[in-house]
C-alpha cells in the first residue's frame, strides 16, 4: 500500500495519454485522407503556422521566467513548454501546470511558475478577443458588444496589476471564519497573482501581447490556408482568422477538455454561415484541429518523454 502515491503519478499520466489517443482516433475516423494526400504542401503549410506559433509562445513563456528572476536554457525552457501541451485536453488547459514539476527541482516556486502561466492565459484571451473581432467588424450590429468587450478587457488587466495582492492575501489569511483549505488556496492564488504584477507592466505587457496576436494570428490563417484543398468558395484570411479565434475562444470558455466538441460545432456552424457546405466545413475543421490541437499533443508527449529519459539519465549511477 505504500508503494500506491509512488505509482499514482505515473498511472494517471498514463490514463491522460490513452484519454488523448482515443479522442484524437474519433476525429481521425472522420477525417477523409484523400483530400488531405492531394493538397500535403498545404496541410505542410498550416503545420508550419502552428510550429511558429509554439516558437513564438516559447520565447514568450522564457522570457516571463527570467523576467521573475528565473532564466532557463533555451532547451530546456523549450521542452517543458511543449510538455504542457499533452495535458492541452484537459479542462481550461489547467493541466498545462504540470510543467511546473519540471523546475521544483531547479527551485522555481509554483506561485512564479502560476504567475507566468496565468499571464500567458490572460494575453491568449484578450489576444482572441481582438481577433474574434476582425469576424464581426464589418458589421455595424456588433459594434456595441465589440467595444463593451475590449472594456472589460481594459479593466481587468487594470485591476489585476493595480490591485495590492500582497495585503489581499494577508487579509485572508487572517479571517478565521473561512474554512483552513479554502484559505489556503485563496492565499496561494493571492501569491500568484501578486507575482504576476511584474508582467503587466506596459512593457511586457505589450510585448506578450504581440505575441499572442502573432502566434494565434498564425493558427488563424492555417485555417484559410487549409481551405484551399477544398473546391467552391474560400474565406479572406481576416474571416478565417476571425472564425478560428471565436470557435477557440468558446471552446475555451465552455471549459470542456480542450474544447473538444463545443470548439468544432462553432468552427463549422461559422463556416457554414459564410458559404461553406456542410460536409466541407465538417472536412475543414477537423483538418485545422489536426494541424493544430493534435500537433500540439502529439509533440506535447515527445517532449514529457525526451524530459523523461533526461531525468533518467541524471539519476541513473
């Protein structure tokens, strides 16, 4: 019995990875290779935006550590980037965290490790924001909800890096009435977002959100790329962009595992709403998730074992 916490780890990261491969197997029993076979230079295409977009959140989430007083190795800071991409499938993406194993050992404290990771999910989001907007600009009707959007947008980032964490952590930790796990928590999420202070800067700020644009922009324009194996009418690449960015974005949002389902019912509901037929948009969407959530998984759990067999070697006499 005292070997099960030893072994729990490793069973449920096993578990996690039959999760992804059954998943992935559903989607490839609807994907038809013919198309796919004919047009390989633009699936090529569309994986390479993707690959850029993993390079450029890269150099992001490198230089948010070394902003914390944290710099790591390019390799390394690399490899346990792309390792949180096996837990993508999980609700939110929070299982990205598991990355954080990775620097305990280097004495990286979680609360840093949360604080970058929290960054980076924030800019993603106001980033899709931006771009789910290029899907409705041209319309007169959305104006209002883009504007009350961008807001919102404005006023949180305000008040996440205004607002004095530190002294909102001490306050809660010194209210006896609220249960002592719950109070924990809430004094650890204070910690992290009190770290997190320093990359909302104007500087890093803007910076990080460059990137974000930029890398999601990329996966955007796969999209419309990937339209091109597909005989009939073809999306401008602001619409492509704009269908990716929303069908993400609530995907996101419905905090279902990678958003799987709610992420492509969206996708094609919108193709289908531009002029796409039903079984192209079908065919369209689940190429662009092959070419971009599955590329991630799959390189996410090249990298868990690459870091594996380096922890081994380390250990190993």
């Amino acid at each position: 019995m005292r070997q099960i916490p030893r072994f729990l780890p490793h069973v449920l990261v096993l578990i996690f990875a039959a999760w992804c491969l059954y998943a992935l197997r559903g989607d490839l029993a609807q994907v038809s290779l013919a198309p796919v076979l004919r047009s390989w230079d633009l699936v090529l295409l569309a994986a390479v935006f993707s690959l850029v977009n993993y390079v450029l959140r890269i150099v992001r989430w490198r230089s948010y550590l070394a902003r914390l007083g944290y710099p790591l190795g390019l390799r390394f800071a690399a490899l346990t980037f792309v390792a949180g991409f096996a837990y993508t499938l999980s609700p939110g993406k929070v299982g990205e965290m598991v990355r954080a194993r990775y620097y305990t050992p280097l004495g990286v404290p979680l609360s840093k490790v949360a604080a970058a990771f929290f960054a980076e999910r924030l800019l993603d989001l106001v980033s899709m924001v931006v771009l789910a907007a290029l899907l409705f600009a041209g319309s007169p009707q959305y104006r209002g909800a883009i504007l009350g959007a961008a807001a919102l947008v404005a006023v949180a980032l305000f008040i996440f890096a205004v607002l004095p964490w530190e002294r909102v952590g001490m306050a809660i930790e010194s209210r006896d009435r609220i249960p002592g796990i719950l109070r924990k928590a809430l004094v650890n999420v204070s910690s992290a977002f009190a770290s997190t202070k320093p990359l909302l800067r104007p500087a890093p700020l803007l910076f990080g959100l460059a990137i974000a644009l930029a890398a999601w922009g990329l996966e955007g324009v796969g999209l419309n790329v990937l339209g091109g194996m597909l005989p009939g009418p073809h999306l401008d690449v602001a619409t492509s962009v704009g269908v990716y960015a929303v069908a993400v974005l609530i995907g996101g949002l419905s905090f279902l595992p990678g958003g799987l389902g709610s992420t492509e019912a969206v996708m094609t509901t919108l193709l289908v709403a531009h002029g796409i037929a039903v079984g192209d948009a079908v065919f369209l969407t689940l190429a662009c998730r092959l070419v971009t959530l599955w590329l991630a998984v799959f390189l996410g759990w090249v990298a868990v074992l690459s870091l594996r067999q380096r922890t081994l070697a380390v250990v190993s006499p």
